[in-house]
C-alpha cells in the first residue's frame, strides 16, 4: 500500500551534508548583539542578520517591550477579529499608514502570514497575479491558496510583464505583485517602469518592501524612494528586519484594507501579535522617525563593503542595497567557503539551488547601521585571505 511517509526515505541531501561537515541550516547561535555573534563557540562578524538598523539592541527598544510585557502580559491569546486587537495594534495601524502614506494599514502577527493573508482574499476565481519569478514564497503561496490564477514574468522585466499582461483576458481582474528590494539580490524592483505597465492595463500592484522598509526612501520604502507611493496600490512591510520585532502589516486605501480585514484567513485564524513585539515596533517606528541617522550609517556601510568585495574581485551580482550576494556558483564550492568564512570569524548565509540558478549559488551578505569600519574591514580581509585559498578570486599581483 502507498505511504505518505514513502518519500521520506529518498531524501538524503541534508544528511550527506551533515555527514561531510558543510550543513549551514538549523545551527544555533548562542549570543547576539547584532554586529557580532557567538556561533558555536566561535566569536564572529554577523553578514547574515536583516537587522539592518541595528535597532534589537538599541536600549529604548528593549524598555518598551519590557515594559508592555509587564503591563498587558505575554500573549493576547485570541485572533484580533475577536478578543486579540489592543489598542496598541490601532495605533500600530494608524501610524504605519502614516508612515509609509497610505490610508489604512493592519497589522498581522507574522509577515508570511500578511502577504498569504492578503493575496488571498483579494483574489477570486476570475482574478489573475502576475509576479515577478523572484517573489518571495508566501506571495505564491497566498496565490495558491486563493481561487484566482498565476502567471509569472521575468525578474524586473517591465517588457515581460507587458508580454503576459497583454494575455491576460480584459475582463479578469490584475494585481501585479513584486518585491521593493529583492532579498536575495539586492535589487531595487523597476518600479517606475512597472508602474507605467500596470496602468496601461488596468492592474493593481502590490510591493512586498520586506526588505525595503526602514532602509529605502529614507526609511519608508521602496515607492518613497521613486517618489511613486501614491501610484502603489498595496505596500507590505515586516517588522522583522528594520523594526527589531516580529510581524508585518498591510496598508493602502481605507475601503481595501477594511475588506482584508474581513476576509484574510491568516488574520481571523491566528492569533494576534503580542504587546511587547508590538511595543518593540512602536519603538522603532519613534528612532526611524526622528533619528535618521540610523538609515543614512546602513548604506554607508553598505557602499564600503560593496566597493571592497568588487575590489577584491568578487561578483555583486546587480546589488544596489544593504543586501550583497556575493557568487561562489557551484553548490560544493559554496559550502566550503562558507566553512572557510566561519574559521575566519565571518557569519554570512549560503543560498543553494533551487533558491539560486544552477551553478549560480551564492553568500548572502547583510549590513547594519551599527556595524563598525573594523568589523567591516575584518570581514574583507576574511573573503580575501578565503577567495585566494579556494581560487574565487584573482591572486594578488606583485608589486
């Protein structure tokens, strides 16, 4: 008889790389101030945290979080369509939609649960996404949980999004979803591109600013930074990179958000996001708002490392933000370095395929406001002193 547990015994990928010592995934830090680590014993550079702030160590955050702990408890213990919403969500959802200029915004307790949430109930048996095949999982998967269709288009291809759109039945409705900043390679979405494609053919664009919230336009994203927030219809953020917490939200129009309210399954289903995490947010929210500074140090950061490792020798793919792939190619070869940086006293994340191309597998590097020149400089003499051992990199040509 067929079992569903049959497949289990194929899968051997993970232990072969268990038993030859270049696991990456699962392994526990054991502390963590942000910019450094203890990782299995080994003091060592973080390049592998979104924590691009530097804000889950800053003081005034861990006060307000202690603080809502000691005032409303650990947990809300419902969802927030019935016992879960404290006031704390309302003004979470008041002021981020400030923040980033929209009418309305809604907090959800995780930022899969949000793009799940809303993709989902804002498509329908005759409704179409189109996404960028660089979309993160939970878009696809909210499209997969909703009745609507899914096409994809070539990643940033504003041409190709036209080629399929132009497909599309005229009388099914279009939301067109992408990233703000790709989490993998670093890239800005074409937005003002975009934004021109969708309007010609009557679709909605939603940008998923993960990672472009709190870094981009100042802090507000990826549409602030194109001055192009009022011609996004939806922008998503999470709290869990520049925010110091855990969660995400939703905002647009007043009317769409009041019907995601409604009819998102991830939010009347889960329970609602704890008054410390939501403290923690509110927190942040205060130093992004009157302390840009913070922003400003992350890109410095970002550009001293990109131009090093581009000395170096290293491809950066098309990186433009905080977030620096570095290529290795293949998937061998990048397990090796990554053991190589970790001797070396360098964090950084491995992405293999299918995450990546074939022979495309890179080091996912990440910066914080809070990294110091010294630790940057530590690192780059860590990926030059492992690029020349494993032949990644150019040698060094005599003087």
């Amino acid at each position: 008889m067929p079992d569903v547990f049959d497949k289990i015994s194929g899968f051997t990928v993970a232990k072969d790389a268990m038993e030859m010592g270049i696991y990456p995934f699962f392994r526990a830090l054991s502390e963590s101030e942000g910019t450094t680590a203890i990782f299995e014993g080994k003091d060592v550079v973080m390049l592998g945290s979104n924590n691009y702030l530097g804000l889950t160590t800053d003081e005034r955050v861990r006060e307000a979080a202690i603080d809502a702990t000691r005032r409303h408890g650990t947990s809300v213990t419902g969802s927030r369509f019935l016992n879960g919403t404290l006031e704390l969500h309302l003004e979470a959802d008041r002021r981020l939609a400030e923040f980033v200029g929209k009418e309305a915004a809604l907090v959800f307790s995780t930022g899969y649960q949000t793009n799940l949430g809303t993709v989902s109930a804002l498509l329908g048996k005759n409704d179409v996404a189109i996404l960028d095949k660089d979309v993160h999982a939970c878009v696809v998967d909210g499209v997969n949980m909703s009745r609507g269709q899914m096409k994809r288009f070539k990643h940033n291809d504003a041409d190709d999004l036209e080629r399929v759109l132009s497909r599309v039945p005229a009388d099914a409705g279009k939301l067109v979803v992408v990233d703000g900043v790709y989490s993998m390679g670093g890239d800005f979405a074409m937005l003002p591109q975009i934004v021109d494609v969708c309007q010609k053919y009557g679709a909605r664009l939603l940008v998923d600013d993960a990672h472009g919230i709190g870094v981009a336009g100042g802090g507000r994203g990826t549409a602030a930074h194109f001055g192009l927030t009022d011609q996004v219809d939806l922008i998503m953020g999470t709290f869990s990179k520049s925010f110091a917490s855990i969660g995400g939200f939703i905002a647009g129009s007043a009317d769409v958000i009041h019907y995601v309210q409604h009819h998102a399954r991830s939010l009347i289903f889960s329970a609602a996001l704890p008054a410390p995490n939501l403290a923690a947010v509110l927190a942040a929210l205060d130093i992004i708002e009157s302390e840009p500074e913070h922003v400003q140090q992350v890109w410095k950061n970002a550009h001293y490392m990109r131009k090093g490792l581009k000395e170096l020798g290293y491809d950066t793919f098309n990186s433009q933000t905080p977030i620096i792939p570095v290529k290795i190619g293949e998937q061998f070869r990048t397990g090796l370095t990554w053991m190589a940086l970790i001797e070396e006293g360098v964090y950084t994340n491995p992405v293999v395929p299918p995450a990546t191309p074939p022979n495309q597998a890179l080091l996912r590097t990440s910066y914080i406001a809070t990294h110091r020149f010294e630790h940057l400089d530590r690192a780059l003499v860590a990926f030059e002193k492992v690029g020349r051992n494993l032949d990644l990199i150019p040698a060094r040509q005599a003087v």
